[in-house]
C-alpha cells in the first residue's frame, strides 16, 4: 500500500469534460471496427498471413474503447457536483437505459434468430438474455444497468472520501476484474450473467472519476503514448502466438492486462488532445448511442454480401472505410428518429422533462452590464435543455462543461 501512501488526500482542480464528446465520438467508431474485424480475426487465423495480422493489429489497437467509454460513464456519474437524489437519479436512468436495454434485446433477439441463426435449434434466447449478452454489442446496456444500480453508493467515494481512497477502491475492483475474466477464460471457471456481468467492470468506473481531472504534461502524454504503443503490441503479439487453432482470445478481453493498460492510456491521451478543436466530432458525438444500437443491423447483411475480406486493402476496407460509412448511416438514422416522439425513448431519449426547462443563458458576474441581480437566477432558468439523441452515453453533462475547448481555472 506504499503507493497509496504518495497520494494526495485532495482531488485535483475540475477540468472542462469538453473533451468526452469528441473523445466518445472516435471510441465509437473504434468499436464498429471492433465488430467490423472480430469474425475476420478469428476465422482467418490459420492462414496467418499480413492480412490476419493487420487486421489483428486493428482490432488489438482499438479494445480500449469500451472500457474508456465505461470511464467516461463513470466520471460523469460520479462527480458530487452532480448529485442528486438516488430515487431521482436511478428514476432519470430507467428512461435513459432500461427501455432501450429491453427494446434493443427484443430487436436482436429476433434479428439473431430469424436472420442470423435461423436453423440453429441449439440457441436460447431466454438463456441468451440470462447471460447478460444477447447479442454482440448489448452486453454493455446490461453493464451499464448494473452500475448505474451502485451509482448512488459508489458516489459516496467522490463525496466524502479521499483522494487515496478512491485510488484504492477503483485499483482493487479492477484487480478483482481482472482475476475473474483469467480465472474465467484460461481455466473455464465461472462465467458471467445478467445479475454479475457488470461487476468486472466497475474498476473502470470508478477510476474514470479518479482520472478525469488529471491533465498530462508533454512528458507524461509521451508516456502515454509509449505505454498505448507497447500494449497494442503486446495484445497482438499475445493473440497471434498463443496457443490453439484460433487466436489466444484472452488478450483481446477488456480485462486482459494490455487492454488494461492500453485503455488507461487512452483515457489519459485523449483528455491531453481532444481539449480544443474538433468541432466535427462534437457535432457528432449526441448520435454515438445510436450508431452503438444499429451498427450491428447494417453490419451484419453488408459483411455477408461482401463476404470476409482476405486481402490487406480488403482489411482496411472492412476496418477503416466501413466502419464510418456505418457510422455515418447510423447516425442519419437517429438524428432522424430522435425527432419521432415514438422512437425517441428507445434511443435513450424518453421520459419526463421539466416543463419549466428554458434555453441556457450565459452566466454573467453579478453586478456585470446585463447582469440579473443574483437572487433573480433560479435552477429553471439556468438548467440547460439536454441535447437530443445523446441517449445513455450523456450522463449528466451539463453545456457548459461541453463548450469547446473551455478549460476553467482553479
């Protein structure tokens, strides 16, 4: 416990949260590729030849998305500048997560049986949805469900505990992950469900509020990047050597220790880059839950008309290319359906909204030229609207932690 001993016991100043928007857009597009890749990794092995290993090499250098998304979700959550209520904030996550979490399941619980598995009489899908993974991508709604249940808990840590405390707790969930999914994978025992598949990743959660306000310094950010070098190395090389007719799977997991690091240094980086700029990507980012929930049907019929790529321009193809179109696609798709109040709320876009909601107004110092007197601001003025299709990806974020490139002093 000496390291701990060299924390501070105080948090480190606020920093803007700007950077999350553009920070989610590219992770969403790394987890498309993901997706994009997985059956090409694992079904092109035998051959190992330079397109296995590109597209090995992609797919090991994009795995830090998830887990930084599940940082970004918990930074948010966390801060106890955004408390609320836990009736009020686990009522506010029901719209946000449990009716897309139960539209989506349905969705792909038919597309897999009627479109993908239609004459595999061994597939459950009441079995399916026990895991706690129907379908490829909806693992992370039920992850996100049940730490969304310990938010109001785990928010005690940013409210009244240290800063050495927090580090504690977020390092000894993730090393209580870790040890499960090595236990669970290299020696198949145990395995995740609906009720625990969340509980892994809740050292992720944590230590996105632990590491939101650290800014890098050059040196620290060339660090970084060695350190996210390294470990996509490490995971490729790790996937291609091990042993088995398929790829060593473990280190693709998000607790393998090269997703792990990978995924802190990531994290870490894109704080140091995205601060300013990338107006695009923040134009973009409110679509990401959407593009999350539909890639998979566009995916899934163009791959198969296509059919797997076995060349390297193929790969890049399939790994570069696709991946935005369908993102693109995807995000048309909700910035569409977010405007019809019947699909609204399966896009993370239903519920109550407060009526007396008005237009942000720029915050002026009392007694400044068109400034309201102090006592005349009341939470109904100045609570900003939430922005449409942002969905469960925007987790209490306010707008003007979201201008661009605002980085308050201390």
């Amino acid at each position: 416990m000496a390291p701990l001993d060299r924390i501070p016991t105080e948090n480190p100043p606020p920093t803007s949260t700007a950077w999350m928007n553009p920070a989610r857009a590219i992770a969403i597009i790394a987890v498309v590729a993901i997706h994009s890749l997985g059956t090409v990794v694992e079904e092109n092995f035998a051959s190992m030849g330079p397109d296995w290993w590109l597209a090995n090499t992609i797919d090991s250098a994009c795995r830090w998305s998830v887990p930084v998304f599940i940082m970004i979700s918990g930074a948010l959550a966390l801060d106890p500048d955004r408390g609320s209520k836990p009736r009020r904030f686990l009522s506010k996550r029901v719209w946000r997560i449990g009716i897309p979490l139960v539209f989506w399941t349905v969705v792909y619980v038919l597309f897999r049986r009627y479109y993908l598995q239609p004459d595999d009489d061994t597939w459950n899908p009441g079995i399916a949805i026990l895991t706690g993974s129907p379908f490829v991508q909806l693992y992370f709604l039920y992850v996100l469900a049940g730490l969304t249940l310990l938010t109001p808990f785990f928010r005690l840590l940013s409210v009244h505990g240290s800063r050495r405390l927090q580090w504690g707790t977020g390092l000894i969930f993730l090393g209580i992950g870790m040890a499960d999914q090595w236990v669970s994978m290299v020696f198949d025992v145990g395995e995740a469900n609906i009720a625990t598949r969340f509980l892994p990743m809740a050292g992720f959660y944590i230590l996105g509020w632990v590491l939101r306000d650290i800014v890098l310094s050059v040196r620290g950010a060339v660090l970084a990047w060695v350190s996210l070098i390294i470990a996509v190395a490490g995971t490729a090389v790790w996937a291609g050597l091990g042993p088995g007719e398929k790829p060593w799977m473990f280190p693709y997991e998000y607790l393998a220790p090269g997703v792990v690091l990978a995924s802190m240094a990531a994290y870490l980086l894109l704080h140091f880059h995205l601060r300013e700029g990338f107006g695009l990507l923040h134009r973009f980012y409110p679509y990401s839950f959407g593009v999350f929930l539909l890639h998979p049907l566009l995916l899934y019929p163009v791959r198969n008309a296509m059919g797997l790529p076995d060349t390297v321009p193929g790969v890049l193809l399939h790994a570069v290319i696709m991946p935005i179109a369908y993102a693109i696609i995807c995000a048309a798709v909700t910035w569409v359906a977010v405007k019809i109040p019947g699909f609204r709320a399966v896009f993370g876009e239903g519920g109550p909204r407060n009526p007396h909601t008005r237009p942000s107004v720029k915050k002026l110092r009392p007694g400044a030229k068109g400034a309201p007197p102090a006592a005349s601001t009341t939470p109904e003025e100045t609570t900003p609207p939430e922005p449409a299709g942002s969905g469960p990806f925007e987790t209490d974020l306010g707008s003007e932690d979201t201008a661009r490139g605002r980085e308050p002093t201390p």
